[in-house]
C-alpha cells in the first residue's frame, strides 16, 4: 500500500462530502443534482480495490451522517455497489470500453437500489415511483459530469502525470 493512495482515498472522500454538502442543487423532483457520484466514479478510476469502495461509502456517507442520517445505512452499501462498475488499471480513465459503459451500469444500479430503499423507508411501490423521476435526473447527470470530468482530466494525462 502507497502513501499516495492513502492520501488520494483520503481527499476524494473530502471532495464527495463537499461536493455534496455545499453543491447540491434540487433537481424539482424530490432529488438533487450533485457532483458526488461523478467523482465517486473518477476515484473508482484512479484508486485501486478496497480503496475505491472506501471512498464511496465515507464520501457521501459522511454527508448522510451530517444532514440525512435516515440514508447513511442504504448509501454506504449502494455506492460502494456502483464503484465497483470501474477499473483503474488503464493510464487513461476513458481508455478502457468498461469504463465508458460503467457510468451507465452504475447510475442504474443506484437508481434501482434507491427505489427500493424508497419503498422501503417510505411505504411501498408509491413511494419508490415518486422517487423515480428525481433519481434518474440525477443519474443522467452524474454520468454527463462524469464524462466532462474524465474527458478532461484525459486531455491532461492526469493518471500519467500521476504515475497511477
């Protein structure tokens, strides 16, 4: 284990909890539109496993602790679920075909996995369909912000630069 990735794990969890605290914008639906999952979803290309599903957890885990604790149960086991999507063993983020399909497959599975738990905290089917709406505007987001965010830092040759 690198000190390097400790440090990484340790400021991607910084930047999802601020990104999340201080950028949430409701979407109207319910939901907020935010930047946490696009990075969760960076961090999953840069750190390698366990730390990838570490960052998930404590980055908006923290931030349910903080301002909703009724989610923290549903969202350290959901996020950890949607890094899992993404490998960091190529020099560029967007390089691999998976990590060009897992913004995709992951922003599904939280938009399924936060239906359930929506039915489940709230009563039922209802509850679950009403959440839906919200929960795919920021699905679409989080993989429109993921892209710009790895497109760029592509151009840069971050991970290079880096030496991950």
């Amino acid at each position: 284990m690198h000190s390097r990735t400790i440090v990484m794990s340790a400021m991607f969890i910084a930047l999802i909890f601020i990104s999340i605290f201080f950028l949430s914008v409701p979407n109207g639906f319910g939901g907020v539109i935010h930047f946490g999952d696009s990075l969760i979803f960076v961090a999953a290309t840069f750190l390698p496993f366990p730390f990838n599903i570490l960052v998930a957890a404590l980055g908006p885990g923290l931030f349910n602790l903080a301002r909703v604790p009724i989610w923290f149960p549903f969202t350290i086991v959901i996020k950890p679920i949607m890094a899992l999507c993404f490998t960091n063993k190529c020099e560029k983020i967007l390089a691999p075909v998976r990590n060009r399909i897992a913004p995709f497959v992951a922003a599904t599975i939280n938009t399924v996995l936060y239906f359930f738990a929506n039915m489940f905290l709230f009563g039922g089917w209802a509850a679950g369909v009403a959440a839906l709406p919200g929960l795919l505007i920021q699905g679409a987001g989080s993989i429109v912000f993921f892209f710009v965010f790895a497109a760029a830092l592509d151009r840069l040759r971050i991970k290079k630069l880096l030496n991950l």
